[in-house]
C-alpha cells in the first residue's frame, strides 16, 4: 500500500475566521505528530486570508484514515464544520 497525497484549499466563511485561525496552530502540532504524516502545511494565501492552501501526506492509506478520523472528533473539526473543503486525494503505488 502507497502513500496518500491530499491537496487542495479551504475556504473560511469571514466570521469564523478568528476561531478557525486560534485552533490551527494545534491542530497542525497534533496532526504532524501523528504516526504516519510525512508532511502536513496548511498556509493562508497572502491575497485572501479566508483561503489556505492544505497540502498533507501520509505514509498509506491507513496512517490517513486514522488522521480523518482524529479530525472529525477534534476541536478543530468542531469549528471548521463551516469550512468550505476542495481538496484532491492521490494514492500513490
């Protein structure tokens, strides 16, 4: 089994974006913690602070499974329910 890629952006909605902005520095600790992330960026684009480009890896479709699962009952999953999510999901060989 391969590593898995996901790229993409999220969106903010412009009232959430404090809330959002206070939980990620934790959220981005926790997850570059976790057994089998290779890389994990999330980076606010200079000309839109609601747009952030996600960039993530694992080592295999499992370590990756187990990190979306960690998200969905995190406090950053709370508060990003709102988020708009357009990401691109590889696996790789």
């Amino acid at each position: 089994m391969g590593k898995v890629i996901l790229k993409g952006i999220i969106e903010i909605p412009y009232d959430q974006l404090e809330s959002v902005r206070a939980c990620l520095p934790q959220h981005i600790q926790l997850t570059r913690e976790e057994r089998g992330c290779v890389v994990f960026d999330v980076v606010a684009r200079p000309n839109n602070p609601c747009c952030y480009d996600v960039y993530e890896e694992f080592i295999s479709r499992a370590a990756f499974d187990e990190h979306q699962q960690r998200v969905k009952a995190s406090r950053w999953g709370k508060v990003t329910k709102q988020v708009i999510r357009d990401y691109q999901i590889i696996e790789m060989p």
